[in-house]
C-alpha cells in the first residue's frame, strides 16, 4: 500500500488527496498542502478558506469525535460588533470584518441567527462614563454603530430592565446558533475537497529544513492507540487550548507561551417573566477578564445569564460550581431586579484560553491581542494563539487572514484610508488655479501682467469697445472671476471641516465622503456661476454654495461630537 492510500486509510478520509500547488518556490513532495491542527469554529473556517484554493489539499486534525466540543460549544454565542477593544487591534478589525462576513453567510445559507442587538447599562455615574467611553470609541470605528437610548424608549422596549444612569444600544450584535455554524463549515469545508481526521491527537511536530521542507506531524489515534506520521507543507495550529503547547513543540525555549485559563460559568433561567428582547451587558470596566456576567438569548428566546470569570489550572475544570452563583445573583439583580432567583440554575461552563491574566477588553496595560503569525524561522506554520472572545464572531475573518499570509495575499482589514490630504490639495488646485479668470482672459488676449487684478475695471469696456470681446463674454469673465474668489474665499471652510474631524478621529469613510461631496459641489457650482445667466437658474448656484458648504458643517459637527 502506497504512503498516501495509507494515510486515506488511518485517517479514513473522504477526498482523495490532489496534486498540490502551494508553493512553486518549494517544492516538498508532502503529503498535504495545508494541515490544520484543532476543528473548532476557527480551526473550521480557517481550513474551509484554505480550501478553497484550487489544487490543494487540507486535513483538519481533531483530537475529539465531532467538530466544536472544546471552547466553541461553550460561549454565550454572540455576534459582538467589536466594541470593546483598541481600535488598531486584531479583536476590533476581526470582529468587525468577521461580524458582517458572518452575518451574510448566515443570511445565505439558513444559519439560525438574529440581529437583537445589544444594551450596554450603567447604573452609577462613573459606569456611565465608561458607557460613553465606548460610544466615543465605536463612533471612531465607524462599522460598529451604537446610539444613546432615552429613558422614554428603554420603559417602552424592555420594562424589565434596569439602567439607573443611561444606556447605549449596539445596534449590529446579534446572537448565532453556533452549532448549525460549525456542521456548516465542516460540510462546506469537506464540499471543497477538505477531510477531517476525527479522534486524532498530534502529539509531535517537527519542521524540516527549518520549515522550508514543510512540517513532520504525528498523530495518535484514540480510537486505537496507532501512531501516523505524515507531512504537511504548511502548519496551522488553531488547537485553542492546546495551541501553546502545539507552538512550544516547535518555537525555542525563549519563545514558549504559557497558557492560562479563566473559567466561566453560565446560569439557565427556567422562568417567562422578567423577559427581554435584547442581550444586556453591565458596562466593562478596564482590567477585567470578560464583559461581565451578561444576559443572552438563544436562539428559542431562552435566558441566560454568565459568563462570569474565575482563573483555573485546567481547561478540564469545567463543572459548575454553587458558590459562582451566589457570586453572580447580585451583578444579574443590578440589571434585572425582578429576576426570579429561584427559576435560575447552574447550567454549563467555558474556558477562555488566555495568554495572561490581564484583562480582555479596554485599551492600556494588561490587555491582550489575538496572536495570528507565520513564526518567524518557520515560514508556513501559522499561530493562533489566545483565540478568545470574540473569536466565534472573528472566525471567518480569521480564516481569511490565514489565508492572506500563506499566499501574501493583503487580507481586507485595513482600515479605509483617509483621503482629506488629496481633497484638500485638489480643491486648492480647483480653487486658485483652474478657476481663475487668467486662462480665459489670456485666450482673449486681455490679460495684463502688471495688475491682472484690475484687468476688467481697467480693460474690459475698452476690449468690447474694440471687438476684441464681446460683452457676452466680457460678463462672463466677470462672473468667472467673483466664481474664482468665491472658491477661494470658501476653502478654508473645508480645510477647518477636514482636519478638525481627521484629528477628531471620525471615520475616514465619513470624511472622504464629506470631502467628495464639497468638490462635486465647488465644481457644479463653478460651471453653473460661469456658465449661467438666467435670473431664474442662476438661483441654484445658491442651493449648490449651502450643498458644499453644508458638507464642511457635517464634519465640523462629527468633530464636535468626539471632541465633547
Ligand atoms: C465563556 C466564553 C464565552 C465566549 N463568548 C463568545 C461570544 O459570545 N462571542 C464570540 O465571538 N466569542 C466568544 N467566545 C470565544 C469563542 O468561543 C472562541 O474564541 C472560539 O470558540 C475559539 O475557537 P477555536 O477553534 O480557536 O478553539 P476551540 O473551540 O477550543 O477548538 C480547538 C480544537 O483543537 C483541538 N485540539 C487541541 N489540541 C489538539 C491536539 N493536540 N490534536 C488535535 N486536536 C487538538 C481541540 O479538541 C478543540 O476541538 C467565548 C469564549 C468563552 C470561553
């Protein structure tokens, strides 16, 4: 039996394994393109997209019987709009790209999901300042909307919910079933030409040639306790709780991680009453391990409350514990007074895998990116590491980003650049140059250098006078010379719109648009003040000066709003 019919064999995969084309620059003669070690929502989207890849071939390594048992089975399963964390950190432009990725696949392929959306609440002052912290910091993102929810409206939406001092509304989370997510992409994956090795644990990996001949992998079967060695050319590790220990079998000593575990338990509430129809936070206050012990909704409308966070040696400590719900009963009683106690129960535990014990949300000391990198020394083997919350929203971003680094791809996360600078240069241009009177009074052959300024008092009667213009064109060069220093007079307008809301921090998708729609405008209003002079049409030039001009109030206004 050849080597690759024994591998379909042992790992009784589905597809055939193809012929390879990873990489025309190093050809290793493996026995797959891509391995990816851990079939959890990430591991699975991640190895889906790298399937995606025309001549390839990707197995998926799994060390359990089904996709998902580990972390991804246990989460509150929320779709989070990317709020909580610095904006140029990888859980924000995951989040984000991943939130909206997820709800279109969802959308299209009739995956249980539901935009609720989301309450963040305060019940004292200084919560309140912290829920307008993140409102600030979710306007500067842009693709992550919240809005300030009135007192009138929370009585009238949710009565049951309490929020002394304010609320802010996260309009684009949601809740996704994650179960029906996974049997998606595992089914998509396989659809691709994918396999999946169930029940079979990597116990070594070893880099050939430092990585250039691809990666050694070998397996156990807990099925029947035989050992497989096979050879990949490139190496995902997305074991989550196993990945510090998949990375420290090939990284040296001096760049070892060490993992760290912050259980979290979720309490069922068996109760109808109190209900609500949005997923309700307490507000996060800087350095804590999670978002506070929060209210979900699955997707049948059912409560539940947690995570809270307690640090553990074990990512097998995973039963619940009657203590954590005393704990807990306050912190749901501050949102929900009318709980009813009794209907809430110990329901199912999670473990976050951390990197530290530092906080997992805010900005400042302690908080802690994603890690996703091709390691240096090892071209090919890509880390995940302390793939946390919200690493479920993040999966099919995460994928993509994988992917981006095997193949140099630039994955789609950048930010939208910010393109004022070019605005701004162009309408001074527009302004000062294009507009001005002396191309056309040149053309006439009036233009006097000495005191171009004064051509038209001094010249124009006498150049009608003398046939050189017609006084048609001599009118038309006046107004194309009170257009000339109208655009002049009004570009400090944009130049003040456009840096203010720049340093401000508003979003460079709302500035280029604000920028665009100011130059359009200068320009229909140029042609129309040269070019029209009927009394009645040369009204619009008016309607058009307040179109630009009103551009530049939007960003001084968007200014104003981050600056307060
Ligand atoms: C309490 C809690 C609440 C959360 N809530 C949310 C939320 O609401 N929204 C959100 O976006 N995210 C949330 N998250 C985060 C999210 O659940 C995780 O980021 C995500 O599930 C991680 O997926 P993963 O594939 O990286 O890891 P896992 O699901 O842990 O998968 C890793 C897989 O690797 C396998 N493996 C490990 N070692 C080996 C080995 N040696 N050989 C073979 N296989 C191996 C494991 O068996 C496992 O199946 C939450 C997490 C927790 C703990």
């Amino acid at each position: 039996m050849s080597a690759r019919a024994a591998l379909l064999k042992h790992f009784k995969l589905k597809n055939k394994l193809t012929n390879r084309c990873f990489s025309t620059t190093r050809p290793t003669n493996a026995d797959f393109t891509h391995a990816v070690i851990g079939a959890g929502v990430v591991g699975l989207a991640t190895a889906r997209e790298l399937a995606a890849r025309e001549g390839t071939s990707t197995i998926l390594l799994e060390r359990h019987d089904a996709p998902g048992t580990e972390t991804s089975s246990r989460n509150s399963e929320v779709i989070h709009a990317g709020l909580y964390y610095p904006a140029t950190s990888l859980k924000t432009s995951l989040c984000i790209r991943g939130r909206n990725l997820l709800y279109d696949l969802c959308a299209q392929n009739n995956i249980p999901h539901l935009n609720t959306k989301k309450w963040i609440v305060a019940q004292t002052p200084t919560q309140w300042e912290a829920c307008l912290e993140i409102h600030a910091h979710a306007q500067r993102l842009g693709d992550a909307p919240t809005r300030l929810v009135g007192r009138e409206e929370a009585q009238q939406r949710e009565p049951d919910v309490k929020a002394d001092t304010g609320i802010i509304e996260s309009e684009t989370s949601g809740i996704v079933d994650s179960h029906s997510l996974m049997t998606y992409l595992q089914g998509d994956f396989e659809e691709r030409g994918g396999d999946i090795a169930f029940k079979t644990r990597v116990t070594s990996v070893e880099a050939i040639d430092g990585g250039r001949g691809g990666y050694k992998i070998t397996a156990v079967s807990d099925e029947d306790g035989s050992v497989t060695s096979f050879t990949a050319e490139t190496l995902i590790n997305s074991a989550g709780h196993g990945a510090c220990a998949i990375s420290n079998m090939l990284l040296p000593q001096e760049r070892h991680f060490v993992p760290h575990y912050a259980k979290g338990t979720y309490f069922s509430y068996a109760a109808s009453r109190p209900k609500t129809s949005v997923l309700v936070y307490p507000v996060t206050l800087p350095g804590t391990g999670g978002l506070g012990t929060h209210l979900t909704l699955d997707m049948g409308g059912r409560i539940r409350f947690g995570p809270d966070v307690e640090w553990v040696d074990s990512p097998d400590d995973l039963v619940p514990t009657a203590a954590r719900l005393e704990q807990a009963l306050p912190e749901i009683k501050a949102y929900l007074p009318g709980v009813d106690v009794d209907a809430i129960a110990l329901d199912y535990c999670g473990i976050r895998p951390k990197l530290g014990r530092g906080g997992a949300v805010n900005e400042g000391k302690g908080f802690q990116d994603f890690i996703i990198r091709e390691e240096e020394g090892l071209p090919g083997f890509i880390n995940l590491l302390g793939i946390e919350s919200p690493g479920l929203t993040s999966c099919l971003a995460i994928g993509e980003m994988v992917k981006g680094i095997l193949y140099r791809l630039r994955a789609s996360l950048n930010p939208t650049p910010n393109h004022g600078p070019i605005f701004l240069i162009s309408n001074f241009i527009f302004a000062y140059g294009l507009l001005s009177s002396r191309t056309l009074k040149q053309w006439y052959g009036i233009d006097h250098q000495v005191s171009p300024r004064e051509d038209l008092t001094k010249y124009g009667e006498t150049a009608v006078r003398e046939g050189k213009i017609t006084r048609k064109q001599l009118d038309m060069l006046k107004r194309n010379e009170s257009a000339h220093a109208n655009a002049v007079e009004n570009f400090p307008l944009l130049v003040a719109g456009v840096l203010f809301a720049s340093l401000a921090g508003v979003p460079a998708q709302k500035v280029n648009a604000a920028a665009l729609s100011y130059t359009i405008a200068r320009v229909v209003y140029g042609g129309v003040y040269i070019f029209v002079d009927h009394p009645t049409w040369s009204w619009t030039r008016a309607w058009v000066w307040w179109w630009g001009n009103s551009s530049c109030f939007y960003l001084l206004w968007k200014a104003g709003e981050l600056l307060c």
